[in-house]
C-alpha cells in the first residue's frame, strides 16, 4: 500500500472562492477537526497579508494536532531583494510553523510578463527563498502554473524544480493553476518532471512529487489521482472542492477514491473514512455554504433512490445501484417518494407503519403522492408530511387540533418610519374547547407560529421544545406570475431530530400555515408514540430531511429562517 500525504488548503486557497470567508476561530476550529481526521498537512493561510492569518499562527501553536504539520504559505523573496531582508521570508519565519510552503514561477512567460524578471532571477529567487526557510522549516515547493510552462518550455520548467530541490525543498507540488490540463497530460508530464529530476542527480525519496489541480474544466480530481498513478505522493486540494474560480480539487472525492476505490494506496495512515460526511458537511456549516446535495460520497443525494425500479432492485441487492456502502464514508442510503416511485419506495418508506402487506393501501398512498405532486408538492424533503398522508390514508391519524379560523395583518406600523409589523389571530378547537390567541411577530409566519404555539402549549406544553430552523419558498409554475402556486418547506427540530413539512396553495400564507400545522402535528404524534413506548424512526432519517441538529445549522445559515417571514 502506497501511502499518498493529504494536504489541505482549504483555509487559504479554499477562502479565494466567492461566497467563501472564515473567521480566525472558523479556522481554527476547521484545523482541529482536519487534524482529528488524521490529515497530514494544513495550509493556515499568508502571514503577511492579513492579521487575521498572523493571529491564527499564533494561536494554532497552543492546540494539539497529533501528527498533523500545519503550514505557513508565502512566496519567493522579491526580485533584487535578499531573503533575510524580504517581509514575506521573515513573516513566513515569524508563523514558526513546521512547514512553509512557497510558491514560484514555472512559466516562462509569467516570469517575464508578470513579474518583469529575468529568467535568470527567477531561478535565484526559487532558490534562494527555499535555502533561506529551509533553515527554519521544511519546505514544500508550489511550482505555478507548472504544466502551462512545461507545455511552453520544458527545458526551464525542469530547472525552477530543480532549483527548488537543490536549494532543500522536500516536496515540489506540480500545480495545474489554470485547471486547463487533461488527465492524459498529467499523466505524461508527471513522469516526464520525475524523469528530469532523477537524471539531475535529485533522491527521490529525499525530493518528493505532489499534485495541485484546480477544477476549470472539471478535471480537478481526475487530475490529482492521475498524477498519483504517474508517481506523485501528495494531493493539495480543499475540502468539498471550493476555492477560486472552479474550485480546486475535492479532497473527500480524492482521499475516498484512493482508499476505497483504486488498488495500492492508503490514506490518512489507513484511518476509516467514516467521518468524510460529517467532516464534509461541518466546513459546509463554518463556512455559511450550502450543501452541495450531488456531492459524490457525501452529498445527500449521494444514496439517495428515487425511481421505482432502482428501489425494487436496492431491496434485492444493494450494489446494483451503489458503488460501494454508505457508511464507509459516513453516509446513509435515502429512499425518495415522487411520482416516479413504484410500490417498493412505498414500502421502504412505510415499515413502521406495518402497511407494506396491504398491496390496497400502497397503491392508494402512491396514487395520492403523484395526485399531490401534480399540485405542486414535493416529498423528498418533507418526510414528515408523508409520514401523516399515510397516518391519513391507512386511518391511525388523530388530530390533536383542528384550525377554525386564521387571519393575518401585516404592514407599517408608522407610515413615516416605515417601520413593518405582522400580527396574528387564530381560532382552534382542541378536544372540547375552543381557544382562541393571538401574537405579533417580525413576519407574517413568524407571528402565525407564535400565535399556533400560545395557544396550544396550555395542552402541549412540550412544543416549548419545538422550533423551526429553516424556512424556503418556491414558486411551483413561474409562468402563472404573482397568482402562482407556492411551494413552502419548514424543517423543524426538537434538538435531537430535525423533520421537514410542506405546504402549497397560491397563497404563500395558506401554503406556511399548513407547512407549520404539518410541523406541530409531526412533533404531537411522535410524541404519542414515544409515551406509548414505539420505537418511531424519524421521518426525516428516510425521506430526504436533514437529519440531525448538527446536519441543519448551515441551512439555518444560509436560508432565512421564519422569523422574518
């Protein structure tokens, strides 16, 4: 098994991707979490361009990471400058990190046309910046633009690599910086800069090759493991890929292909890859992103199955429609209702309700799923709305309030401060009594869950517990402009499960109410179940929502929650 080093930049080339930015603790907690999983090298960032990045150096040497080398990155010294007087060589000194990582020029014509340097320079200051560190720290080389500038001129491109392996360098990262270079060309290129430096007299397990692709034409991870066949040992990228541009290669696809895939490499020192989905999705979360639901391995859409056919076939044999098992990289398999499902999503999805024998009740479940789809629903994300369709259809469904009457006023409360208000007033009858409340709220939702909590908490005083996380409108048929259907979804949680609700109507307020209705209604019955002693699986743990509370916090980040509704 060929160990293959993971490198991480997601905290410095990952926060060049638009949208991106991590606070000085988001990196640190990032780093300890990269560092539990056993990755072996993380880039912190460019001490001297930020203080944010020069605080994080200097509070990163009082965690403990294990094994996990954190690295210092920068550039060569600048041109006609020594390195001891250069700010960016005594920065990357002053990070006092294990590593640093400097980046030079490859390309010839980037040295000439960009930085306006001799090419006779440039080797001096690739040299002469490696010597200087190399005094400090290890060294790991980023050779720019390398394949561009090998394609342009070989010959120079072999001696600004070997400048840097002879000025100390331990590893030369090969870096596809325009993300232009196909799989094919790596592979030869790889071997043919390996095969440059041997002739030159460079040890290779003294000198040692890695790969930095970035994802322009789709290629990032395609690239990084072919230049692990053509002999690399290290792969830089970020976690779920993000960085400039495209993005940069996906180190969970990276390190889940090397490991459970290919044939003959190991990493993170043959560490299980079970926490890939949770780590995934935890930088999702520090960094205000949304989940990327197709993600290969960890999306949630990953082992998701959706068409009637594939389900069929799952309950047989799962491989015939997944590669490998979920769990290996912390993932779960998802069975889907649309009105693409065929009676064996149906009965997947209804087993604790012990209705998957009655062959009556599965047709007229599924016959009402496509009814209610036409209309505009969408169950995928709103489990716990089809767990109470089928308490409805199959008969075990109890009301614990029925709505009499609602009515919501929004607007300005002053009209020269502008200033918005919403109130609501809802009528209810619950068992034999009738109770009727009101509440204001920041939004018209908002005050309409207010009003439904007050006056039900009296009988339920449970839902205290209960709050929504996420809010989403869609609008189902654009072409019908403002009179359009209205596709609303709530994800509730109780701080232990997380479940989805839908609601839709041409009014975006009936649409909420139902969706909030659905939600209460959801949390009572599970609540019946629990005191009855059922063992009840979440609805959200098999039909498409988010999981758990920890799963949920970057939707609450990045999607409007209620309370301004």
């Amino acid at each position: 098994m060929r160990p293959i080093s993971i490198y991480d930049t997601t905290l410095r080339d990952g926060t060049q991707g638009e949208g991106v930015s991590l606070s000085l603790q988001d990196k640190l907690n990032i780093t300890e979490r990269l560092a539990e999983i056993g990755i072996d090298y993380v880039e912190g960032g460019y001490p001297l361009s930020n203080e944010k990045d020069a605080a994080f150096f200097r509070e990163i040497r009082k965690r403990s990471l294990g094994e996990t080398k954190v690295c210092a990155f920068g550039m060569t010294r600048r041109r006609g400058v020594r390195p001891d007087d250069d700010p960016g060589m005594r920065a990357l000194v002053a990070a006092e990190t294990a590593v640093c990582t400097v980046v030079g020029k490859t390309w010839d014509y980037h040295a000439t046309e960009v930085l306006r340097v001799s090419l006779e320079e440039n080797l001096a200051m690739i040299g002469e910046s490696v010597e200087f560190l190399r005094r400090h720290s290890e060294v790991i080389y980023d050779a720019e633009h390398f394949f561009d500038g090998w394609k342009a001129n070989p010959e120079y491109a072999a001696s600004t690599i070997l400048a840097a392996a002879q000025s100390g360098a331990s590893w030369i990262a090969l870096c596809d910086t325009n993300g232009g270079t196909m799989p094919e060309e790596i592979t030869r290129i790889v071997g043919e800069a390996r095969e440059a430096l041997r002739q030159a007299g460079v040890d290779g397990d003294r000198v040692r090759l890695g790969i930095h692709c970035h994802n322009d034409c789709e290629l990032a991870i395609a690239n990084s493991l072919a230049a692990v066949d053509a002999g690399a040992e290290m792969v830089q990228g970020t976690i779920n890929g993000v960085g400039e541009r495209c993005g940069n290669a996906d180190l969970v696809s990276v390190m889940a292909n090397l490991q459970l895939k290919k044939k003959g490499y190991q990493v993170l020192g043959g560490r299980s890859l079970d926490h890939l989905t949770e780590l995934s999705r935890y930088v999702y979360e520090t960094a205000n992103l949304q989940w990327r639901n197709n993600q290969p391995f960890v999306g949630m859409s990953a082992f998701a199955h959706k068409g009637g056919m594939h389900v069929h076939a799952i309950n047989k044999a799962a491989r015939t429609y997944e590669h490998l098992d979920p769990s290996l990289v912390g993932n779960e398999r998802r069975i889907l209702v649309s009105e693409l499902s065929g009676r064996s999503n149906i009965a997947a999805l209804t087993e604790k309700h012990n209705v998957q024998a009655d062959r009556e009740l599965t047709d007229r479940i599924l016959a009402e799923v496509v009814r209610l789809e036409n209309q505009g629903y969408q169950f995928e994300s709103a489990g716990a709305s089809f767990d109470l369709l089928v308490r409805r259809l199959a008969g075990t469904y109890r009301p614990h309030f029925e709505t009499i009457k609602y009515r919501v006023v929004a607007g300005d409360r002053d009209a020269g401060t502008h200033l918005p208000f919403a109130e609501a007033i809802i009528k209810l009858s619950v068992g034999d009594s009738v109770t009727l409340d009101a509440a204001e709220g920041n939004g018209p939702v908002n005050a309409l869950d207010a009003a439904l909590r007050r006056a039900l908490q009296g009988v339920y005083p449970a839902l205290a517990e209960m709050w929504l996380v996420d809010y989403k409108v869609r609008v189902v048929d654009s072409a019908a402009g403002t009179a359009a259907q209205i596709r609303v979804n709530i994800d509730s949680s109780d701080g232990h499960d997380t479940w989805g609700t839908i609601g839709v109507s041409e009014n975006i307020i009936e649409a909420s109410w139902r969706a909030l209705v659905d939600a209460v209604e959801y949390r009572l019955h599970k609540l019946d179940a629990e005191a009855e002693g059922v063992e009840g699986q979440d609805a959200g743990e098999n039909q498409g929502d988010t999981g758990g509370p920890s799963a949920t916090a970057g939707a609450v980040h990045q999607n409007s929650s209620a309370a301004g509704r």
